[in-house]
C-alpha cells in the first residue's frame, strides 16, 4: 500500500477543524485528534534517539520497525470503526513482537534494586523521554471511545520496551533514586 500526497496544505484546518480518516470532520482537540498526534509526537522522538550516539545497533532495528507501527497505530485511531472499507488496524502480533523484543533484553539485564532515574548516558535519556511520552499517548487513547484495544495494548508495551531499552542503552550504570538521600 502506498500513500501519494500531492499537496502538503489544504487551508482546510484553518478553522480550528480537520478529516478523521473516514473523511468526518472533528475539532482539532478532539480525543483522537489529541491520541494520534501524541503518537506523532512519540514518533518524532524515537526519531531523534535513533540519532543518539551510543544506541545499539539492534536497538536501533527494532526502533525503525516501531516508527512504522506507530504510523499504524495513528492510521487506525485517525479512522472510527465502522464503515463499508476495510481499515488498517493494530493487530495482537504486533503487540506480541514488542513483548518478544522485551523478553530477549531484559533477559540481559540485572535485576532492579531501585526505580531508575531517567538519564544515564545519551541513548538512555532520549529512550526515557520516548517512554514518558509514550505513557502520554496511551492516556490519549484511553478515551477514544470505540478505539482498537490494540492501540492500547502496544501503546503498554511500546513503554516498557523502550523503558528496558534504555536500561540496556546504559549498560548497567544506570542511575537509580535513593529514596530520602538529599533530606536533612
């Protein structure tokens, strides 16, 4: 399937208004507005830390595959269910390769004695800001009514994969919170 986009901007949106997939025209703050370009967001900054220096090669593999998943991800929450055209929608295997990537990192790491801080090296900091925005978007999905539940089970275990990544990105010297050490 390809996409042709001949025209970048329409006027159309001037309005404070824009097209659901299905060509139904919703506010701009509309919920699923509002979950897709939270996952437009997240998608911009796994974009940006796959540019951090120090990301593992195959780490950095597995974050190109979830740039397109989450242009899935928004193809299905810009289109209500319903309908007489067959739609993209998130499937359970997708949500079930994000669980299998978790499973084969986390198998390498230590155990956690402590939350962990987010930072630690480059990599690291930009997978924590990509988690925190990822928790984002799935609070967004959360209250589309009628959305995929599959948006929000990937959108689950996107945060704990990226959350896993970025202990493996700080190859064990991660930063971890000392509850009450600054207090006096």
């Amino acid at each position: 399937m390809t996409v042709n986009l001949t025209r970048i901007y329409t006027r159309l949106g001037d309005g404070g208004e824009t097209h659901l997939g299905d060509m139904s025209r919703v506010p701009k703050t509309h919920p699923r507005i509002e979950a897709y370009g939270a996952i437009d967001e997240l998608n911009a900054l796994v974009g940006l830390a796959l540019t951090a220096e120090g990301l593992p090669a195959r780490y950095a593999e597995w974050l190109r595959r979830v740039q397109n998943d989450l242009f899935d991800l928004g193809a299905d929450l810009s289109v209500p269910e319903g309908g007489e055209r067959k739609r993209l929608r998130v499937s359970p295997e997708q949500v079930t390769w994000l669980e299998g990537a978790c499973d084969e990192v986390n198998a390498t790491l230590e155990p956690l004695k402590s939350f962990v801080l987010p930072g630690g090296s480059v990599a690291a900091a930009h997978l924590h800001v990509c988690r925190t925005v990822c928790r984002r978007a799935e609070r967004r999905a959360l209250v589309v009514e009628d959305a995929n539940p599959e948006v929000v089970r990937y959108l689950n275990r996107l945060s704990d994969l990226l959350f896993i990544l970025s202990r493996g990105a700080n190859a064990g010297d991660e930063p971890l919170w000392e509850p009450g050490r600054f207090r006096e």
